[in-house]
C-alpha cells in the first residue's frame, strides 16, 4: 500500500501523532505549556471555536461555505448582551436561548438564499456577512456593552465549572456528543453526506437538497449564536467587530481535521482534533516569542498546507484504488 | 427536394431583445440613484461634484475589470483586497528604506501581480482545489504578510508628486477618471474583440470541452489571475496616494464591493455570462449611490447592509424572472 493511502487511513491518528510532536517541541521551548492551568486554558479557548468547526463541517461536507458566522456570531452576542444589560435578573439560560435563536435566524435566513435562491453560498454568506456585521454596529449604535453593565450571573457562563471542568468545555462536549449521533445514526445526518457528495444522485434518490442545504445553514447559524453568547460572556464585553476574521480560524480547523473542500467527506473526531491543533498553535505562538503579527500569516499558510496535504493524500488513494483495479 | 436551411453567424436584431437587456435596467437604476441624490441633497447636482466624485469611488474600479474575466471564468478571487495593502505596505516600506519612488511603485505592481500569479498557478495546480479555498487562504496569507512587514504601524510621507495620481487633473478632468476610461476601454475590446476574449467565456462554459479543443485552459487562467494581481496593484497606487499614507489593514472588504459591483453588472455567478459594459456601469451606480448617501451622513455601517444585500438581490434577481435559464443569455 502506498504512503498516501496510509495516511489516508490513519488520518486522525496521524493528526494526533503530531499534535502531541508539536507539544513536545513547544514544551521544550517553554515549560509553561504542559502545566494544568495553560491546558484548561487552552481548552477553554478551544471550545467554542470546536462548536463552530462542527457546524461548518456540515456545511462544508455539503460543498458549501460559510463566511457570515463571525457576523452571525457578533450579533448574537450584541443582542444577547444589551438584554442582559436592560434586564440584569434575567436567567442566563435566557440569554442563551435568544442568543441561539437569533442565530438561528441569521442561518436560516441564508439557508433560504443558498437552497430555495440557488445563490452561491461564497457569494450569499459574503453578502450577509456585511448585512450582519452592519446590523451588528447598528442595534448597539456602536456603542460597546462592556464588562461591569453585564451581571455577574451572565458572566459566570463562561468562568463557572461543574465536576471541575469549565462550563464552556461541557458545553462543547454537549454538543460533540448529539453531533456526533445526529450525522452518524440518523437518517438526515447520513443524507447530508449523500448530498455533499454527489447532489444528482441524492435528489433522484428522493432526498431534498433544498431541505438538507438550509437545514445545514440553519445548523451552522444556531451554533453561531451560541458561540456569540458564550464568546460574550467568556471576554465580558461585546463590540460591533466582535470575532471579525474568526470564520478563517474555524474553515482552518476543518480543513486542519480533514474535512474535504470538495464536499462528501468529513469527521467529527477530525475536526476536534483540528481545532485543538488551531488552539495550540494560537496559545503556544505567543509562548515560544513569535510575534503576534506574524500570527495571521502562519495561519493562513497552515490552511493551504492542510488543504493541498489533503488534495495529494486524495490523489494517491485514487492512484491506489486504480492500481489494485488493474491487477 | 432537400430543404435549404440557412444558419445565420449571429442571431437577427430585435429591437425586443435589444431593448430587455440587463444593461439598460442599470441605466435606468443609474439614473434614478441620481434622481434620488438629488433629492436628498441640494448641492449633489453639481457637474463639478459629479465629476470629483468619481475621485472618491474610482480607486477599487480598476479590480472590476479584470474580476469579470475572473468571475466569467467561472471562478472568483477574493484574496484581492490583501493584495491591495500587501502591495501598498511594500511599496512604502521600500519608499522609507530610501528606494525611489518610481522603483517602489514599480515593485508594488510586480508584488500585485505575482500575488494574483500564485493564486492561478495553486488553481491550475490542484484543480480540485476551487478558486474560493485558493483565494480565501492567500487573502489571509497577503494580509499576514503586510502585517509582518508594517505590524500596526503607518507608512507615508510620500513625494509631493505622488498625491497627483489620487487628486490631479488632466485639462479639468480627475487623473483617476482619464486611466479608467483608458484600462475600460481596454478590457471591453479584449473581452469582447480578441481571440483571448473568446476563449474566456468558452472556458467559462465549459472547461473540458474547451481543453479538448485546444485552448491553453491553464495559461488563460493564470493570466487572468495575475492580471487581477497587477489591477489590485493598481488600485494600492491610487489608494494610496489618496490616503496619503498606509496600514497592513487597508481596503479591508473591497473584495465585497468589486464582487457585488461585477455581480450587479449582470456576470453570473456560475460562469460564462456577462458583459464587461455591465460591470462598468454598476461600477458608476454603486460608486454614485455611496457617495450620494455619504453625503446624508448615512452611516457607514448601514452601507455595509446596503451594499450586502445588493450583492444579494443582484444575485438573486435573475433566478426570480420566469422562465429564466441559459436560453436567455446574452454573450
């Protein structure tokens, strides 16, 4: 069996191998690193970008993507935050809720555009994306809703813990969970993949691309506004360009964790693993003195890397496969 | 008796179809956006501010053009805006090195136009790799690097000649304006008057097809792409030059607005439809509706939703009309 085809079965085994390289090396350079407090930190910093790495899995195993979610997110944290800030006793389950509603929303509103209008989904997400971010300024009025107008009932969403793990850590192994069932053992999860992986096929088979395509969308949105309430709560403070540039971050974790950009194919166990390597290059950086600057290059070559490793990985199974169809 | 049939090289004119073209809606929306200015402003209709305006909005026109070939191509770059403030970044860190001026800007189009290089050779390279991943992580990787090489500084202090190319006058028309209406000129007859124009929306129909009749698919695109790099060179130098300094964070979202205004010029989205007199047009009707509004103090960020869902319904219009479908393109 060829090299390529090795990895390609190993692949989150691989993935794995080297974040604990990665680890070692950083470790070497800097002992703080590996202590409890800078791994539950990283953690915590991980989490909610984990969330939404699962959600646009979905969209992108569709072959879709979605570039509106740091807007969507911003603005779900915006609204969710002013009320807080009007109605300091209410329930931070509340806030939660209407968080992810209005996420929800956001991803519903754009599902219609992508599956009922047929508009490109780079074009239709890059339109709402600015629709949201300007929505954003708007209903704060630019203003900022910072840390001593939100109540300290909202703010210990993010710094409370049970069983002494953070509570936004739970929160994603929630969501890994009931993910990880809804696209391997129910009947809509498995047709996502159908339709990412040959559209024509899944429509004459009798599955709506349409419902698929915004139910995805709606997804990726409801997750979005979640991320936005507890990106809120975990930085205390919200702000018109909250998580500006943040969807790169999280395409990065997928494509990191193998998710095909051509659609089809895509694991939630790859895309944890992605967004934990993303989380440790982002804590570790400052760690070893790279500048911050240099910061947003390093990750945008990691994303070409990942996703042309991907493209070869993918050629040599398809050599492979041909190979032993000739003998 | 066999039956003649004679098939024409080209469709006989209607005035029907002369008449319902996409082009003549932007007419009429460019007419009723200034209708609309002046109604809200009373200096607004001003030959002299109609004309100085085109100051304003000009400078991310010049990546309009090439973007069309792009979009038509079927693909689409949204790595340009990076490259815009890669480019401006290095020609002022060269400037502030002591480089002269002409070299620097001279750099800054090659850096421009190798950024647009690359991008056509990783698309040509990895074909399944699609022009948005492409694109979306250069566009990450040039504004990582003009970061690395200005970090939150600001660059300037530019020769006193340089601020000619954003705020001169040729004869009492804006410098800017007269270099539009020349590259205009220019992408409208290599479009639509070259071989090379030619092949673009045949590859834009279908790529195989076009492969196996012997067009150079991979040259054509690479050439498209760099000549997206150097027009977003281009746009640095005058941006710049109006700005009279820069930042690593400079033209941020213009990749919004070229896409929005080539899309409003009635190019589709999925390739092979579109004429470049469209995208000049909503290039003149965003840029003139922006500075209507502007001049309302219509906030920025309401804009950002304007303009948002301009792309939006622009793309969304020609799906809506009945019966709509390839039969009624119009090439």
């Amino acid at each position: 069996m060829q090299l390529s085809a090795k990895i390609a079965k190993f692949r989150e085994l691989g993935l794995l191998g080297f974040i604990v390289v990665l680890s070692v090396f950083i470790q070497l350079r800097n002992p703080k690193f590996l202590t409890l407090e800078n791994i539950n930190d990283l953690l915590t910093n991980t989490a909610i970008l984990s969330i939404l790495a699962v959600g646009m899995m979905l969209v992108i195993v569709t072959r879709g993507i979605d570039l509106s979610i740091g807007a969507t997110l911003a603005l779900s944290g915006m609204i969710a935050s002013m009320t807080v800030k009007a109605y300091p006793s209410i329930h931070p389950l509340l806030a939660i809720l209407e968080g992810t509603l209005v996420g929800t929303v956001c991803g519903a509103l754009l599902g219609v555009l992508v599956a009922r209008g047929g508009v490109l989904p780079i074009i239709a997400t890059l339109g709402m994306m600015n629709v949201y971010r300007g929505l954003t300024f708007m209903v704060s009025d630019g203003k900022w809703v910072s840390a001593h107008e939100m109540p300290d009932s909202f703010k210990g969403i993010a710094t409370g813990s049970a069983f002494g793990i953070n509570t936004l850590v739970l929160i994603a192994i929630l969501i890994y969970v009931v993910m990880f069932y809804f696209v391997n053992y129910t009947r809509t999860g498995r047709q996502i993949y159908a339709v990412g992986s040959n559209p024509e096929s899944a429509q004459i088979s009798g599955i709506s691309n349409a419902r698929i395509l915004w139910l995805v969308y709606t997804i990726m949105g409801g997750l979005a506004g979640l991320s936005g309430v507890l990106w809120v709560s975990k930085f205390a403070s919200a702000q018109g360009d909250t998580a500006m540039g943040y969807e790169m971050s999280v395409i990065a974790a997928c494509v990191l964790g193998g998710v095909s950009i051509a659609g089809g194919s895509g694991k939630i166990s790859g895309v944890i693993l992605g967004s934990i390597l993303l989380g440790i290059l982002n804590n570790a950086l400052p760690l070893i003195d790279v500048s911050p600057f240099w910061q947003t290059a390093i990750q945008g070559s990691i994303i070409l890397v990942a996703v042309i490793v991907n493209v070869l990985v993918k050629r040599g199974v398809d050599r492979n496969h041909l190979l032993r169809r000739s003998i | 008796m066999m039956e003649q049939r004679v098939i024409l090289s080209r469709r006989p004119f209607s005035w029907k179809r002369f008449f319902l073209q996409w082009e003549w809606m932007l007419v009429i929306l460019f007419f009723l956006v200034q209708a609309l200015n002046s109604l809200l402003s009373p200096y607004y209709l001003d030959a002299d501010n109609l004309r100085d305006a085109t100051m304003t909005f000009l400078d991310k026109a010049f990546i309009v053009l090439p973007m069309v070939l792009v979009m038509i191509l079927g693909d689409i770059d949204i790595s340009v805006a990076s490259t815009v403030a890669l480019s401006s970044v290095v020609m002022a860190d060269l400037y502030t090195m002591g480089v002269p001026m002409p070299v620097a800007m001279v750099i800054a189009l090659l850096v421009g136009s190798l950024c647009g290089f690359i991008n056509g050779l990783l698309i040509v390279k990895f074909k399944e790799l699609s022009s948005v991943i492409v694109t979306l992580s250069t566009m990450i990787i040039y504004r990582g690097i003009a970061y690395m090489i200005l970090e939150d500084q600001a660059a300037g202090k530019f020769p006193e000649w340089f601020s000619f190319l954003g705020w001169g006058y040729v004869g009492g028309v804006p410098f800017i304006l007269i270099v539009f209406a020349v590259f205009a000129v220019a992408f409208t007859l290599l479009l639509h008057r070259t071989t090379f124009g030619r092949y673009v929306y045949a590859m834009g129909n279908n790529m195989t097809a076009s492969r196996f009749s012997g067009v150079q698919v991979d040259k054509i695109r690479i050439i498209v792409f760099t000549l997206t790099g150097l027009f977003a060179a281009v746009t640095a130098l005058f941006l710049t030059s109006r700005m009279g300094s820069t930042r690593p964070n400079v033209a941020t979202g213009y990749e919004l607005d070229v896409i929005a205004m080539v899309v409003l010029g009635g190019i589709s989205t999925s390739g092979g439809r579109g004429r470049m007199i469209g995208a000049i047009l909503a290039v003149f009707l965003v840029g003139y509706l922006r500075y209507g509004l502007g001049l309302v103090n219509v906030p920025a960020q309401l804009m950002l939703v304007i303009i948002g869902l301009l792309l939006v319904f622009a793309v969304l219009m020609p799906k809506l009309r009945p019966g709509a479908g390839k039969s009624g393109r119009s090439v």
